[in-house]
C-alpha cells in the first residue's frame, strides 16, 4: 500500500510537472 501511495504521489508531480512545463 505504501509503495503504491508513493508511486500515485510521484505519477501526481510528474503530471503537474508536465502541465507546468507545457
């Protein structure tokens, strides 16, 4: 459960960061 929390969170930034970066 923990390493799925942490890979959603990572997934989550990778996201954001694609959109900030666009």
């Amino acid at each position: 459960m923990l390493v799925f929390a942490d890979f959603n969170e990572i997934h989550r930034w990778d996201f954001l960061k694609t959109i900030s970066n666009s």
